[in-house]
C-alpha cells in the first residue's frame, strides 16, 4: 500500500512575496510533506471590483478594504512560479499550484507543472474542468459545497475528455470548518460510486478529521499551513503551523503503520511473549501414577510449557502413567493412550 501523499496548502500565505513563498517551500520540505501547493490568479479574472469578502475574511482583514484589493495584494506572477517550481526541484518536494481560471491553467501548463489542483469553487466549471483535463495530467478536485450530483458531473466532464487520472477530495467550504461538518465518509461514497481515487482536504483546527480519513483509506491529504498565525492575511490566524503540520505528518506515518497489512498473524514481538503470557494444563494437586484424570485434577496456568487448554477434552477420563506434583505440566507422554 501507498504511502497517504500530503499536500501542505501555502495557498496564499506567503502574502505576495515571492521570498515569503520561498520560506513556505523550504518548511514544507522540513516538516515532511510531499508537496506545497500555491494559488495561480489575477483578482481581475475572479471577483469584481467591489465584490464583498467572505465572513471568516472579514474577521480577520481591514473591513474596508474589498476581496478585490485584498486578492491583488496576493498575486504572484509566472515567473515567481517558475522560481517556485525550480526551487522545489532542487529540494525534493513537489509543487502544485490551483488554476482559477483558463488562463491561469495555462500558464502553469506552459512551466510543465504535472498535476492540476482544482478547488472547490471551480468543481461545478465544467467548461474549464474540460479545458484542463485535456492536459492529460492528473486531476485533484476538492468538492465543498458540492453534493453528489454534481461532483458526478465534474467527474463525467473530466472523463469525457479521455482523462481517468483523478482523484477527488471530500472537503468541507468553511474556514474554520467545524468537525461535525467535515462527513469524512462521504469520501468513502464518492470512492464506491464513482469508481475513483479519494482523499481528503481539511480546514479544521486541529488533526482529528485527517487521521480519521486515513484510517478509513484516504490516499491523499491536504491541510493548509502558514509560517506563523500572527503574520497579516486572510488565512494565517486559522492555519498549522510548521511545528503544528510536523506532528500531522507525523500522525499520518504511524496511523499507516498500525493499519498494517490486513493479515491476522501475530507480531514478532507477540511471538516472543507467547511463552509467558498463554497457559498450559497442569496438575490442580499432586497426582500418583495410575490416576484416571478428573477435570478437577487439571488447572491452567502459565507459562505454555505443557499441553495447551485446548486439549482437554483429550486428557479427561485418561489414566496418568507417572506421578504429577503440582503445578507439573500435561504432556501427551504422561497419558495412557
């Protein structure tokens, strides 16, 4: 089985600079995620110029100011992408970025990025899940707000164009989301009637709901991440930390470890215990030779040094060839057969 692939979601975090975004590439390497994910806009091609910012911005951000100014603010441009990508070449971890729009998607297509992140807003685009299906490189859609008609949609919209590399993330479109929201087994849904790979994308506070995912089989995690809470912005106060993302992965790693491999067999190191921890049948009392065997003559105890309990039923009513102090295992050479 796979290792579950974690995605650290920068998006936006590195608050339009390109160093800040540098910094985010380098902890998400140390921290041990597979890849960091960056946002790809231009606030002119996502939200009117007087467009009102979300409640959980609002919170967060000068009031005044519109999600139009804010996104602006945030933009990077393709060559801070094509540095980005680069850096995280050198460095060992992937890099993904969300398209927003058709031109966004080309411009990381024309940098050679080989995954398509598609956000949950975009889920019922089906014009420009097309568009980026043709790519032919593998899809992740997130599908807040979605329900299960039209995540079949996008999933049909993407197969049309001949692309079956996908895989869809249940996520739940609130920051913070509350856990009792997040209806992990919904991914579990999405997996049995579409035929497809899940994982799971995550916005509440803590790691709960990823471990819970995992272990219900999740191939794919993604949680957002900042260098620090306090830093300006509209996601930072509500994100991990790196220190905070290190012990997600870290959970991850062993949550794999102690799902194993289905086979029911005992552990090397149960086997070491066997001895001291099963039992064996011994005599209840001292017992002279030529005794027929009573079930009250035979008591359990450890450690498995003689014939095991279930064989019982094979020394009751028998007759004891030598004679037994107590506490003395049966073995099959005492009986009279």
């Amino acid at each position: 089985m796979k290792p579950v692939y974690i995605i650290a979601e920068a998006g936006v975090n590195h608050n339009g600079s390109l160093e800040m975004a540098m910094q985010l590439v380098e902890r998400a390497k140390e921290i041990g995620a597979d890849c960091v994910k960056f946002q790809t806009f231009r606030a002119e091609r996502i939200v009117t110029a007087t467009s009102p910012k979300a409640n959980y911005q609002l919170e967060v951000t000068d009031k005044a100011e519109s999600q139009f100014e804010m996104l602006k603010k945030l933009e990077l441009g393709r060559d801070d992408f094509a540095r980005i990508q680069a850096r995280c070449k050198e460095l060992g971890i992937d890099f993904m970025s969300t398209p927003y729009n058709p031109e966004d998607a080309e411009l990381l297509n024309g940098i050679g990025v080989d995954v398509f992140k598609i956000a949950s807003g975009q889920v019922v685009e089906l014009p420009f899940l097309r568009q980026v299906a043709a790519y032919g490189k593998r899809m992740i859609i997130s599908t807040g707000m979605a329900d299960m008609a039209e995540v079949r949609e996008a999933v049909d919209a993407i197969r049309t164009v001949g692309n079956t590399d996908l895989v869809v993330l249940q996520c739940n479109t609130d920051y913070p989301s509350r856990i009792e929201d997040v209806n992990i087994r919904a991914m579990l849904t999405m997996r049995d009637e579409l035929g497809v790979r899940v994982g799971y994308s995550d916005h509440v506070p803590n790691n709960h709901a990823c471990f819970a995912a995992v272990a219900l089989g999740a191939e794919m995690i993604e949680k957002h991440f900042t260098l620090d809470n306090a830093l300006p912005g509209p996601d930072h106060s509500s994100l991990l930390e790196p220190e905070a993302f290190r012990q997600l992965v870290q959970g991850i790693r062993d949550i794999e470890k102690c799902l194993g491999d289905g086979v029911k067999r005992p552990s090397a190191r149960e086997k070491a215990n066997t001895y001291g921890m099963r039992r064996s049948m011994v005599a209840a009392l001292d017992l002279p030779a030529g005794k027929r065997i009573g079930r009250e003559d035979i008591g359990f105890k450890r450690p498995a040094n003689g014939l095991a309990p279930k064989h019982l039923d094979e020394i009751v009513g028998k007759t004891l060839l030598n004679a037994m102090r107590a506490d003395e295992p049966f073995t099959m050479d005492l009986i009279a057969h």
